[in-house]
C-alpha cells in the first residue's frame, strides 16, 4: 500500500489525539443534557463553561463573548443574515471578491431580498486595500465582511486597519477567521473586530464544530431560535464532546504556534526550492504576509485538475484552484479576482502543510510533481 502524503490542511486537519481523548467521556459516561438542572448534567456544563474560557483565552475575549455553532458557515452565515435583519433600515453590507462561499452566498441571499451588497477588489496579491473601502463605505453601511486570512492563496489581509474605517463610519466589522484561528496570533481587541467566525477542524477539532465571537455590547438577532442556549441567541442542545474537543485542540495548536510556523515555512522553502532548482516554471500567488504552510502556485499552460488527480494517484492529496465539469473548467473565484494570467490560472494548485508534516513530505512532493510535469 502506498504512504499517504496528506498536504490539504486548509481544507481540514486530523482530530488531535489529546483532543480525541477529552472527548470520550461526554461520549460514553458523561452524556447528559447540559441545560437540565440535575447533577449528572454538571459536568456537562462544567466542560462547555471551561471550553468558553479556554477559547477565549487564545484570542483576546472575554468568555461570554464566545457562542458556539456548527462551524465557520452558520457563524458567517449567522452575522451577515442578523446584522441586516436586526436592521430596520435596509442598510449595505460591504466585502470582497475572495471572501469564502459561506459569505459569498450569504450576501447573495440577502441581496434576493432587497439588502444592498458591494464587493470589494483586491490587489494582485489578494489584499483588500484600505483606500478601496474608504471609497465604497458611507454613513449608511452596516456590516462590513472581510476574511483575516484567504484560504485559497493564504494572504493575510489588514484587518485592524479595515476595521478602524469601518468603525469611522458607523458599522459593524465582521471577519471570517476560519483559516487564520490556530495558526495565526488573534487578538480580537488589537483586530478591533466587533464578530469573528471559527471553525474547529481547521485547527485539529472536530468537524460540525466552530465559535463566533462577538463583542460585547453588539446587538445582533439570534439565527436558531428554540431553547435558551448560547445566552438565548443560538438555540439547540450543545455538543458538549465536540466542544471539549474543540478547546482542547486550540489551547495546544495555540501553545505551539511560533515551533510549528518554523517547521512550515521550512517545508515551504523545501518545495519551492526543489521546483525551482528542477526547471519547473511556475507562479506564487497571494501575499509574502501569507499563512504559514500555504502554497498556492499556477504552472504555465497545464491542467491543475489533472496535477491533482496523477498526484492522487501517487498518494499525494493537495487541492486545485479550478474545477471540471463536463463541458468547462471553471477557474476559482479567488484566482479570478488576483488577475492570474490565463495560461497560469487553469493549472493553479493548493499545497497546504500542517504539523504532521515533514521535510521528506515536501521534498517527495516537489520530486513527484517535477516528475508528472516533465513527463
């Protein structure tokens, strides 16, 4: 059987073991209700209290700042859907053209039933430019929606800055941090974000799983309405082991975080070099400021698909910046927006190391990608 090389950890991640393990007992022994009032519930609520202040801890909130959802979707989902609705006056929501489909769609929705919206550019480096926002903002913008880190091209974008703008004006300011939260320092107070969305199989979790944080004092309308959960903003019963879980995995990636960044760029350079140094003629796309361990690069007059299934084929999982349909292949909306150059955009491929990966793990998948495109 051949050795899986896993490079897609952008898409998702391996459950933590530690996490995995704190998990068990809300599985298995401890599995009451957490909103009932009798003491076999209260090491329920115990744990989803505890999650609470862990997680704050890693980003700079305050504990009852921290609601917790199904995944970065519902908590996208949730702000640009409240916002608007808590709204009597119809006013617009703003983001940019790379936002995740979670926004994207979202916005869509909202602009179906009469909400304005308006998409920002970005540069070719993929970085919502300050002065842009200031151009398109106004005293009637109620939400603005920008991602901290692209999960396609791995650009880190100015946030606390976006924000500052955004507060000029009188609106909210959103960020979709699904990508960056576990890799990335966060501190939701030096971001100067009112809401920010998490999810926790990006960072070693488990999926179905994620966070919103919203600062106090923001008013926005609940998104499930049911029971009193979530201090009666997000109705449901909680997922108390996936809670526990979630925490867990995000105290140790947050614990690690400068040791693992090392490791990362090392790989990055490993690939890179070895691509180079073979003749493979090739674009990185996104910005020097990128997540540690995204590589997104386009290969002259190639099909990314194509890379990505002989890959497979070789045990090597990495995603691709286009897809194929019977007809067409549709280039990424990200790789659009950045003005990749046609004969690059088609042959646009993700390789996204994470902690479990090694040195031999990129060198192996330079080696084999020179192999197919010399081929």
């Amino acid at each position: 059987m051949k050795q899986l090389i896993y490079a897609d950890n952008a898409a998702t991640t391996k459950l933590d073991a530690d996490a995995f393990e704190a998990m068990k007992p809300f599985l298995e022994e401890e599995y009451g209700n957490a909103s009932q009032p009798y003491s076999f519930s209260r090491s329920a609520k115990k744990a989803i209290s505890e999650a609470r202040e862990i997680i704050a801890s890693c980003i700079g909130a305050e504990p009852d700042e921290i609601y917790f959802t199904s995944g970065g979707s519902e908590s996208d989902n949730w702000v640009i859907k409240s916002a608007v609705f808590s709204d009597g006056f119809k006013r617009a929501t703003i983001t940019s053209r790379i936002e995740h489909h979670a926004v994207l769609n979202a916005c869509a929705a909202i602009e179906q039933l009469g909400y304005p919206v308006t998409y920002l550019p970005v540069s070719d480096e993929g970085i919502v430019q300050p002065e842009q926002l200031e151009q398109y903002i106004n005293d009637k913008t109620r939400l603005v929606s920008v991602m901290l880190a692209n999960n396609e091209i791995g650009t880190i974008e100015p946030i606390a800055d976006l924000a500052t703008i955004a507060h000029a004006h009188g609106a909210l300011f959103h960020t979709d941090a699904v990508q960056a939260v576990g890799h990335i320092p966060i501190d939701v107070n030096a971001l100067g974000v009112d809401m920010l969305s998490a999810s926790a199989h990006k960072f070693n979790g488990m999926k179905g799983s994620g966070f919103l944080y919203i600062r106090k004092g923001v008013d926005i309308c609940s998104f499930v309405d049911g029971g009193a959960q979530e201090y009666g903003k997000r109705a449901g019963t909680e997922n108390v082991a996936a809670i526990t879980a979630m925490a867990v995995a995000l105290r140790k990636n947050f614990d690690r975080m400068k040791s693992i960044e090392r490791k990362l760029r090392k790989l990055e350079t490993i690939l890179l070099d070895g691509l180079t140094s073979s003749g493979i003629v090739y674009m990185r796309n996104g910005s020097r400021n990128h997540l540690p361990g995204n590589v997104n690069i386009s290969i002259r007059n190639v099909d990314g698909e194509m890379l990505l299934h002989r890959l497979d084929l070789k045990g090597i999982c990495v995603s691709t910046g286009s897809a194929c349909d019977s007809v067409n292949t549709r280039v990424s909306h990200v790789i659009e927006a950045i003005h990749v150059p046609d004969e690059y955009a088609k042959g646009t491929i993700r390789i996204s190391f994470g902690a479990e990966n090694t040195e031999d793990d990129a060198a192996a998948i330079a080696r084999e990608l020179t192999s197919i495109l010399k081929r």
